[in-house]
C-alpha cells in the first residue's frame, strides 16, 4: 500500500541529507508507527508521501500510484485519496466542525444530498455529534484533532498518515485518539502514524518503525523499538513490483455505511 | 544463496521500469475516475463560501469596500473635473471674437460683401455684422430702461449719433490660435482696407493674450485630468491590493490547509476572487450613489462661479444614470479581481 525505494532527500543548504536511502513497505490494512526522535526525518518521510516534498533519488509507490508520474496539476487529487492528519490539526478556522468535514467532500465534487447524509455520520464516529456547529476555536485540543479525522476519513480513504497526532495532547486525550485511529484501521484503512511517544506505541503491540539520522533503523511487527545495530535496512518486496494493482484490489471495508 | 539473491536483485532491477509504468497507469487512471466534476455544482460552491467569507471577515471586507469607494470616487472626480473644465474653456472660448469696426458711413450692402470676404477664411466660423442705425437700434435696447438717455434722443441727436457710429463686425473663429490669415486678410484687402473705421482698430490684438490664456488651461484641465486619473488609479489599485494582501496573508494558512487536503487551485482561489468582486459590487454601489448626490449638491454652486456643469447634469438625469451605475459596479469587480488574484497567487504557489 505504501512502498518507498532508496528514497533520499537532501535539504539545500544541508550537509547532512534528511532522509537516507530509505526503503519501507507497509502492507494493506496495516498499523505502522513510525518512530524517532526530532529530526529524525519522520516529517520529511510524510511529506514525501503528501508530495509537500520531492525525493533526490528513489521511488515512492501509494496505493499504487507511483508519484514520479504524478505532475503538479494531478496533486490536489492525489492528495484527495489520502487521508491526512495533522500535529496542528490544520482545521479551517472560519468554519464550523460540520464545514471543515464537508469541505472535504466538497472538493472531491460530491452532492450536497450525499454530504448531508455522510457528514453526520462521520462525526457520530468521532463522537462530535453535538459539536457539528461549533468553530474550531470553541474547542478543545482532542476535540479539534478528532474533527481533523473526521475530515480525513470522510472520503473513506485506503491510506491515512498522521503526523505527530497526539503531540499537543494530553495522556487521556491521546489514548483517546489512538483508539480512534485504531478503530478506523479495522474497518480496513492503512494507518501511519508518527510519533515520538513511546507509551502509545507500545502499549497498541503494533508495527514500529524506528528512524534515526534520516535511515530506518529498525522494523519491528508487536510493537516495541529496535536499537540501530540489531536492525538490517527492509529489502523492498519483489511481488509488489511484479504485481502492482494488488493494494488497489485488496479493498478495506467501508467506514461509513 | 547468495547467487540467487543476486540473479533476483538483478531481476527486479530489470523489470522495475516497465511495471512501474504500469502501476503508474493504472493508479493515474483510477485516481482521475474517482474525481467527480460538476462545474455548476463547482461554481455554487465557490460563490457560497466566497459570500461567507464575506460576511465572516467583516471589518476586513469593510475596509477593501471603504479603499475602493473611495478609488471610485476620486476616478468619477477627475473624469467630471476634466470634463466640466474642458467645457468651461470651450464655452470661454466660444464667447470670444473679433470685432472689426467700420466707418458710419459703410451700407449694408458693403457689409454683405465685407461678409463674403472673411467668410473665405477656412478658419471662420460665423460672422456677424450691423450698419451704423443697427448699431442706433442696439443702443436704444440696452438703454431702454434708462429715462434720462432716451429722453434727449430727439430726431437731430438720433442723425447725429447715427453719422458718429461705426459699422461692426464680429467674427467668431474654429481656432483662436491661429488668427493670422484673418488679420492678413483685413489689413491686405483693398475693400477692407477703404472701409476701415480711422478711430477705432480691430480688437484682435487686444484678446490675443486673453484667448491664449484659456486656450492654455483648457489645455492643462485636459491634460492633467488625464494624469491625475491615471496616477489616482494606479495608487487607489496599489492601495486596494495591499488591502486584501493583508486580508489573504491573515489566511495564508488556511489556504495551505485547503492544499492538504487536496483542494484544486481554483476551489481555492473562487472564493478569494468572489470575496472581492463583492468588495467591488458594495463599493460600485456606494461610490455611485455617493457621487450622484454629491455632485448634484455641488452643480448648481459650481454653475454660479460660471463654470459648465449642464453636460455632466444632463447624463445624471437621463436614462444614462444606470450605465453610470453599472460602470461603477463593474470598475469595482475589476479592480477586486485583479488585486484579489495578484495577492492569492503568490500563497498558492507554495506547498
């Protein structure tokens, strides 16, 4: 589902490149945590796969579209099959939690009568129901991170990233959260999320991808962080490349009924 | 082992163009199936949020629409000032001729032939003459209320005023600038020359310096009319797009957001540009109506000074009052436009 190849990046101006020849893949209906401390290179691997950033050298395959072939103008909707959350939740502050969620299926050009009928259900699986005419501002840091879900799984897509997602929140409020996203992972989304938390990472026994210094360093299924010389590099899977509709054929149930 | 790592690397090597390209197509075509496009559906959406938008940013909304009233304004100003100067020159300069003064003793049918000559000059425009008992005639008229005159005109005195008074001619010229084929004409022709009043000369020397003074600022309303609007425009644009240059750059961020999630450039900028334009409609409308009462407040003290207001009065009260509204209106969406699309531009490039 998502596939990078001895991706690499070097800032301009920087020495030492931010990401270094990484290879990850991660597997249709899978949980990932992707791990490190700050400049690790975690939000560079991101914004790769957002295509915020372009790599220097290597190959990044999502949901089988590989994003050499993906020019400016096919981004907008690239991006619209991704689900995408944000440390900073990155909400329309002059619009309402209701707003913000259908700002999301506005732009991939569905019906009002289909907005109206999504929308709500969406917010009954963040638990926002109550909130639907409320502004960004009026609410709290957890509230505003699950309409930022919300919005990202209105479009029920096969992919969401979330970076840094419980940053700024509270150890309730980020449990919270991580059962959300959990949630949203067994009804059969791929779920990325980075974070430098290590609490939620192992207490979720999920996949864990360990960076340091811009490389992998280690790649763990139950959960728990490798040390940088116990890990080899991941070798990139030969059947993914042979068969690349396969992501795309292997459909995750539906979110919202 | 190692081997047949090595033979699969080199496979996978091999092989990796070809199906990438495939993968590449197919996730291309299945991206662009998934996009649903209704331009009308579109287009609502944007006009909505771009209304909203209007209204939720009020006290910025306000002062795009105050900056461009005012614009509006100082543009009608210096298109009317240009007008109505342009029009108090043509007038002055209409009310200007030459007066030829002839001997008393000059007929009428001398006058009509006197006529004849100086209408020869392409650059008269009318002429008009009166003999010595029209020149009486005159006289009478404009003291008609005057008792004491009148009174001592008996038959004698009214003989001897006639014998005293010249012939005249006034000639009215296309351009005042240019008086010397007349002036040649008068003093080279034998007739004129035979008829010429001794006393009095022809006045045309004496207005020269007159007409070439409202011939200069006739010229200077023209001209700086024309540079006082553009300069106006230029500031009232530049002021307009730092304006909503500051309203965007307050949204630089919501509009990187909207790039996030996968907003195409024009569900991002519509509303920005709707923002505007509806800036530009309020405003149209505000500085019309502004302008209407204002000048027709001022026209009538303006008229006493003796300047020429009736050409701007008259469209004011014609059915053209609407074209002027609509023009207002649609200055306002372009200047709205153009600013809002300069500004939006540079924050859409980015992310």
């Amino acid at each position: 589902m998502i596939l990078l190849d001895s991706v690499t990046k070097i800032y301009p101006g920087d020495h030492k490149p931010a990401l270094d020849s990484v290879s990850l893949h991660i597997e249709p209906n899978e949980f990932v945590f992707l791990v490190g401390k700050s400049g690790a290179g975690k939000s560079t691997l991101m914004k790769m796969i957002t295509k915020e950033e372009i790599p220097d050298s290597g190959k990044i395959i999502i949901g089988g579209i590989d994003l050499d072939y993906v020019k400016k103008r096919h981004i907008p909707g690239y991006r619209r099959r991704l689900g995408v959350v944000f440390q900073d939740f990155k909400l329309l502050p002059r619009r309402t939690v209701y707003e913000n969620v259908a700002f999301a299926l506005e732009i991939a050009g569905m019906s009002g009568k289909e907005i109206r009928k999504t929308v709500p259900k969406v917010l009954e699986l963040v638990d926002l129901s109550d909130q639907a005419k409320k502004f960004p501002r009026q609410l709290s840091g957890g509230q505003q991170q699950r309409v930022s879900i919300a919005r990202s799984v209105a479009r029920q897509p096969k992919i969401l990233i979330a970076d840094e997602p419980t940053a700024n929140l509270d150890k309730l409020t980020t449990e919270e959260i991580i059962q959300l996203l959990k949630k949203i992972n067994d009804f059969g989304t791929t779920i990325l999320v980075t974070t430098h938390n290590e609490g939620i990472v192992n207490t979720l026994q999920k996949r864990v991808v360990t960076m340091k210094d811009g490389k992998i360093v280690a790649d763990q299924k139950n959960g728990g962080i490798y040390k940088l010389d116990e890990t080899p590099q991941p070798k990139l899977p030969k059947h993914l490349i042979q068969t690349p509709g396969h992501a795309l054929k292997n459909k995750p149930k539906r979110i919202i009924q | 082992m190692a081997e047949t790592k090595v033979k699969k690397a080199k496979e996978l090597k091999d092989e990796e163009p070809k199906n990438l390209k495939k993968v590449a197509k197919s996730g291309l075509k299945t991206m662009r199936k998934t996009r649903k496009h209704h331009p009308l559906r579109e287009e609502g959406r944007i006009i909505k949020y771009g209304a909203s938008g209007f209204t939720r940013n009020f006290w910025l909304s306000s002062a795009a629409t105050a900056v461009m009233s005012i614009t509006l304004i100082i543009l009608f100003a210096t298109v009317v000032a240009s007008v109505i100067l342009t029009n108090t020159a043509e007038m002055m300069r209409d009310k200007i001729d030459i007066t030829i003064y002839f001997k008393p003793v000059t007929s009428r049918e001398t006058l009509d032939e006197l006529t004849e000559i100086i209408s020869s000059d392409s650059n008269t425009k009318s002429v008009v003459t009166s003999d010595s008992k029209e020149e009486y005639e005159k006289f009478l008229a404009e003291n008609a209320g005057s008792d004491e005159i009148i009174n001592v005109l008996d038959d004698e005195m009214k003989e001897l005023m006639i014998s005293k008074m010249q012939a005249t001619m006034r000639i009215k010229v296309y351009n005042v600038d240019n008086l010397d084929s007349i002036k040649d004409l008068v003093e080279t022709n034998e007739v004129f020359q035979k008829y010429l009043d001794d006393e009095k000369q022809p006045t045309y020397d004496v207005n020269q310096a007159e007409i070439a003074t409202i011939t200069s600022w006739a010229r200077i309303a023209r001209t700086g009319g024309i540079i006082l609007a553009v300069v106006f425009l230029v500031i009232s644009i530049l002021i307009i797009f730092s304006t909503i240059r500051m309203a965007i750059f307050s949204r630089r961020e919501e509009i990187y957001m909207m790039k996030l999630v996968g907003a195409d450039r024009r569900f991002i900028r519509g509303p920005f540009l709707v923002e505007a334009e509806l800036c530009g409609v309020l405003a149209g409308l505000i500085a019309a109506t502004t302008s209407y009462f204002g000048f027709m407040w001022l026209a009538p003290r303006l008229s006493n000074y003796g300047i020429n207001v009736d050409e701007i009065v008259g469209i004011l009260q014609s059915n053209k009052l609407i074209i002027m509204f609509l023009i207002f209106i649609g200055i306002g969406i372009i200047i709205g436009r153009v600013s809002s699309r300069l500004a939006v531009s540079k924050y859409l490039h980015k992310a």
